[in-house]
C-alpha cells in the first residue's frame, strides 16, 4: 500500500510540473529554443530568437564555428569595434557583412543587399531563412515540441531528421526550458489574459522597448551610461542642431548608436526641407545616412510622405517628461507590447536614465536598439 501510494504521489508530481511549463508555450506566446545539426544550445533571455514584422532572427552565434566548435560550411563572425558581422561560406568565396553602425548590408564585393542585421541589448540578430537562401548549404526548421518552438540550423552533416532529433533530445530541451524559466525568461510575443481574467499558470509579463534620446546637454553622459551597460539607443537632432555638435555626432555613429532627425512644426513641405537639410548634413558630419526621423507635430498623411521619402519614422509611446523617475516609466509600460519610450538629454537626464535602465533590469525588459529596419 505504502509503494502504492509513494508511486501516485509521483506520478501526481510529474503531472503538476508538466502543467506548470506546457501553458508557457501554448497557443498565447511562443518560446524559442535552438539547435544546430544535432547539438542542442543553450536558449537565454538574451539570446532567445525572435520574429520582427514576420522575419525570423536568431543570434548569430548559431553560425558561430567558435562557439559551435565545429562549422556549418557559413560562419559568422562579429567585430566588436567595427560593430559589423561578417557571414561567409568556407574558404570565403561568399559573403556578407552586416554593418551596424550604418544599418547597411554589402556583399564581398561592395554590392548593396536590401537585409539587415539586428541589435537586441548586447547581442546582434540575424534574418535566417535569408541567410539560408543566400549561402544555399544550410536550412532552417521550425519544429514544434512539448517545449516550445526548436530553432534548428543544419547542413548535410545532420545524422538525425527533425522527429529523431526531436526524440532524442527530449531531456535537454526540458532542462533548457527550466533553466531559462528559473532565469526569470517568458514567453516571446504573448498576449495579455482578457480584462478581468488572470492565469496563476501564465509567465511573468515583460516589457518590450525601442529607446530614443532627445539631444541635450546630457546626451554625452547618456550615451556613455548605455554602452557600460551594452546597449545602444537612438539619438534624435534638429538639423540646425548637427553641425554645433558635430563631434558628438561622430562619436554617436562611431560607438553604434542610431542617429536620427528630429523634424519641427506640422507642415509637411517644411519638415521635408528640414529632412534633406539633415540628409545633407549627416553625410558631410559623419557620412552617415539619416534614415529615422521623428515628426510628432505631422498628420497621418505626412508621416506617410515620410516613409514615401525613404525614412522609417519614429513615433514616441511614452515621454520621459511625463513621468517622475525612470523607474516609473518603465513600470508603467505596458506589458508583452513594443513600447516607444524617449527621453530627453536635458536637465538630470543621466540620473533619469540611470533610474530607467536599472528598472529595466528588475523588469526584465527587452530593450531593442531603435534602426531603421526595426522601425520600418
């Protein structure tokens, strides 16, 4: 009887726990975990794959050879000081590299491609299915398990098909589900349970941000105080304001932050005239070209001549003037949504940003940096 009721209690146990995970990846929210050919790798917060606008990015250490310890035949590799990452075949007679700094992408032989890469806190991003179409010696899989959705890179090299792999992987796709649960991680892209209702089951909610800075006095200080924290920010200029700062400017484009126009007044045909001013200034300062603009005084329609104009526009959610700290912005964003937040460099911005970032570090945000194709 003893055995009996030892073995129900066990069994009871495992149904509990099963319970617990399975509702983290069910049908309101997707977790990513990865493979590549028949090693399974380790899913975190920071590194987790995401989908932006219907594109599937990964960590560019799925195509790392350093971190694999073996290569696929297409390697990448990043250059933290050029901020750029180089995606090539074996013997280097293809490939890519992905520029973050100028949000631009070449082929080796200076060709202009039409793909970007992406900068989530610390780690950059890669389009894979583009990668696998353009290199043609890797595929991608999306394969759903009792775990979440695998991410799975191979090459001819792969012994075991997708359900063997699957099968035989079982146990280590739980232990990394766990331990990035048990981290605080929560499922990418769910929705929010409907007014009124709660789920005792449901992860964590989490905050997702694009950050934008309004120039000021401060903005030097702010810029420093992101990147001893790894990220990078989008730092909007009136055009007329370029050229007095324009060792500011460089230093900006030059340590991988996105530099952007911020466009006065309602009238279109005078914010399109502010636009190629800045254009034209941003190229001489930095040869860096203005691809995000921020107009919040234009209608629906001019934003739209905007984008017509060759610019992803930047459209604020919530101001940093509205609240008191930083830490209450971020606690009152609103949760499993992309948030808009900017802030301005003016008065005690550092220790306003300061207070921002370290409530996002106790919120688990996401902080994506603000590009001209994550805008798009």
């Amino acid at each position: 009887m003893k055995n009996w009721k030892k073995g129900l209690t066990a069994a009871v146990v495992a149904l509990l726990l099963a319970a617990l995970l399975l509702p983290a990846f069910g049908t309101s929210g997707t977790i990513y975990l990865m493979a590549v050919n028949d090693k399974v790798l380790e899913t975190t917060a920071e590194n987790m794959p995401m989908t932006v606008n219907g594109t599937l990015y990964v960590p560019y250490t799925m195509l790392s050879s350093r971190d694999l310890g073996f290569n696929l035949g297409v390697s990448a590799q990043y250059n933290n000081t050029r901020r750029t990452v180089l995606v090539s075949s074996e013997g280097g007679q293809k490939g890519v590299i992905f520029d973050l700094q100028a949000n631009t992408a070449q082929d080796l032989s200076g060709a202009s491609l039409t793909v970007r890469a992406m900068m989530r806190n610390s780690t950059v991003f890669l389009p894979i299915d583009w990668i696998c179409e353009y290199f043609g010696i890797i595929t991608c899989a999306r394969i759903s398990t009792r775990h979440g959705t695998l991410i799975r890179v191979t090459n001819s090299a792969a012994i075991l098909n997708e359900q063997g792999f699957v099968n035989a992987a079982d146990s280590q796709l739980a232990d990394n589900l766990s331990r990035y649960l048990a981290s605080g991680g929560t499922v990418d892209g769910a929705d929010p349970a409907p007014s009124g209702e709660a789920s005792a089951s449901a992860a964590p909610s989490q905050a997702e941000l694009y950050l934008a800075l309004r120039w000021g006095e401060g903005a030097e200080d702010c810029a420093r105080l992101l990147e001893g924290r790894g990220q990078r920010a989008l730092f909007l200029f009136a055009p007329e304001e370029l050229e007095v700062h324009d060792d500011l400017v460089r230093r900006l484009v030059g340590a991988g932050h996105t530099v952007g126009l911020a466009l006065a007044g309602s009238e279109l045909e005078n914010c399109l005239e502010q636009l190629e001013e800045g254009r034209r200034l941003l190229a001489a300062i930095a040869r860096y070209p203005a691809l995000v603009a921020a107009a919040p005084d234009l209608d629906k329609a001019g934003r739209e001549a905007l984008v017509q104009a060759g610019c992803a526009v930047w459209s604020a959610t919530a101001l940093g003037t509205d609240y008191a700290s930083g830490g209450a912005l971020i606690r009152g964003l609103t949760p499993k949504r992309m948030n808009y937040v900017e802030l301005s460099c003016s008065g005690g911005a550092s220790a306003f940003l300061r207070s921002a970032l370290t409530a996002m570090e106790e919120e688990n945000c996401r902080v994506y940096q603000a590009t001209a194709p994550a805008l798009s």
